[in-house]
C-alpha cells in the first residue's frame, strides 16, 4: 500500500465466560471511556466486576440483536449498581450498553450535558420509542460544548460498531434506516434507504396532496406482513381483517395489548391471522400487537411506495403534535374500527 495513510481504529473486546450474548467490555485504543454490554438477566453478575468507573450514561434497549424498538437513556454516578432500579422498575429493556469513565473526565457539567444531548438527539432522529418522558435541558458551560459533543459523536459511533443503530448516522444526515437504496422519482437525490424519505406526488396547480382513498400501511419484519390504516384525527391506527399476527414473539411491557391478543387468540401458537378489524389508539400500540415485543410503529408502518408512516404524517406535521411519543399500551376496544376494511 505504499506511503497510504490509514485512520484505523482499534477496539478490544473482552467476553465474560466466553458467551458472547453476555457481559462484553471494550476498549477503544487511546480513549479512557469504558463501553459495557450488560444483559437484564446479567445484571447481578456484572455488578460484582472488578476495575470498572462509576460515572457514565447509558442506554437501555428493548433488543440485544440489533432489532431495537425502544429505548431510554440516562446518566449514573453508581457504575453498572444503577441498573438495579432499572431491573425492578423498567420491563421492556432486554441489554444495557453502558459508557463509562473517571470522575476526572466526566464531571457532573459534561455528565448531564451528554445525557440531555443523546436524548435531544434521539428525539431528532425519531427512529425509536423513547422511553424518557423528560427533556433535561442542562446548563452547559459554554467552554465544555465542544467537548459532549465530541463525546456524543463517539458513544454513537461505538453503539453503530456494537450493532445497535439508536442514533442517525451524522449530523448532516441522520435519518438513515438500514436498506438499500432506491430511486425516488419525485425527489432531486437519491434518498439513503428503501424507506423513502421524499415526499409523495402533489398537485401542483393546487400544491396539495392529491386526495386518495385511505392509506394502506403494511409490515413485513420477519415476514410477517400486517395491514392498518390510519386516522390522523385521532392517531389510532386500525389493524385490519387478514394481517398476520406473530403469536411466537411475546409482547414486552404493554398489559393492554397482551390482554387483547389473549382475548382474541387464546392459547393459540405460531403465526395466525386476524379475522376482525381491532382499533389502537397508537401505532406503536397496532404494531406491537402483530409483531410482538415492543416495536415503533412510526418506522414500521409502510406504506406502497415504502414511506414511513412517521415521514407521511409526523415529520410533515400533519397530525397532532400530542403524537410525538407514542404510547405503546394505548389501545381501543369495545368499538367498532373507525376505518373501512380494505378491499382488494
């Protein structure tokens, strides 16, 4: 390779017990902070780990592979014990990845500014649920902003090295879904992923949307392919007759939805279908229901040419502002769906 300089980074990864769905502890070359992958069901153990630094921020994530729906954020003087609270107190999250470092490096100006940039970021980006009700607004010292944004910069490149995609890839373009490409033909560039990010053909004499019968959204993770439509009035989402519904993956921290796929399926395995129209009142709520676990029906939802559900309606700003965090336990019953059962 000649004189070619490269920009290599190295990280060391050490796996308690050899079980890499364990504890994990890595190392980046040349950095102090500490990244820690902590499993729920670990937790205990990893308290007990010797060496480690006490104040960081960390995430906590309803997936460990990768397929995250939900997550939280938060900051800890406590190390790895601040998790305890969280084992008792928070059902959906299934792995930590904690960032840690010395007292000396992160004091408690750059700690909460950290913790409310990562979360103001994770609001921006609006790929996942976001379990923090609150939005710290932390008074940075303006000499110290340079330096969480650096740190911010780096916990998110190491959580896209580990394989858990919470975050944009950069600032200048950070709402990039895993996919490949396709070509939009009503947008200038190409968009990054084969969720569309441009928006749908208009009317140009009126410059409005041209008016359409109901959208039909679908979902296909895991190929399970669900059907809903959406009201934008209300923000439910109706499920329609026919979707399939994925009774092998349990859902995660919504005793609503649970209760509902109890009354309708009984003790039914496998994947089945849906043989009547049933109304959420969120479509993370829709979503969760035929997909099981605990998944963000924003980025879920499709529709035919693979726009978003959050690009159509949230991000445009066509539906009401209370829907930018969507409650995953809120659900309908006991009326008649408000939307027409689709017809093929």
């Amino acid at each position: 390779m000649g004189d070619t300089d490269l920009n290599v980074m190295t990280v060391t990864m050490q796996i308690i017990d050899g079980n890499p769905d364990g504890i994990r502890i890595c190392r980046w070359e040349g950095e102090s902070m500490i990244t820690v992958v902590v499993p729920r069901t670990l937790v205990a153990q990893a308290g007990r780990l010797p060496g480690l630094p006490y104040r960081g921020v960390y995430y906590l994530l309803d997936d460990m592979h990768g397929q995250v729906g939900r997550i939280y954020i938060g900051q800890t003087t406590q190390g790895i014990n601040r998790l305890d609270a969280h084992v008792v107190r928070k059902d959906f999250w299934k792995v930590a990845v904690m960032f840690l470092d010395s007292d000396d490096n992160l004091d408690r100006d750059v700690l909460d500014g950290l913790e409310a940039t990562l979360i103001a970021r994770a609001h921006r980006d609006g790929l996942h649920d976001l379990d923090n009700r609150a939005r710290p607004a932390a008074a940075t010292n303006p000499y110290r902003k340079r330096r969480i944004r650096e740190l911010a910069d780096n916990i998110q490149l190491r959580m896209r090295v580990l394989g858990f995609p919470v975050s944009g890839q950069s600032n200048s373009d950070n709402r990039k879904h895993a996919g490949k490409r396709r070509q939009d033909p009503t947008a200038t560039t190409m968009p990054p992923t084969n969720r569309r990010t441009s928006p749908p053909p208009t009317s140009h004499a009126t410059n409005r949307t041209l008016e359409s019968p109901p959208t039909i959204f679908h979902t296909r993770r895991n190929g399970i392919t669900g059907r809903a439509i959406y009201d934008p009035a209300t923000g439910s989402m109706t499920v329609l007759a026919g979707s399939q519904v994925d009774l092998t993956r349990p859902v995660v921290n919504s005793a609503t939805v649970i209760g509902e796929r109890e009354r309708l399926f009984h003790d039914m395995t496998g994947v089945t279908r849906l043989d009547e129209n049933i109304t959420f009142t969120s479509p993370s709520a829709a979503a969760t229901f035929v997909l099981g676990g605990s998944v963000n029906g924003w980025i879920e939802w499709v529709d035919d040419n693979d726009y978003t559900l959050d690009h159509l309606h949230r991000r445009r700003g066509l539906s009401d502002t209370k829907l930018a965090l969507p409650n995953i336990d809120g659900m309908e019953t006991g009326r008649p769906a408000k939307a027409p059962t689709a017809t093929k």
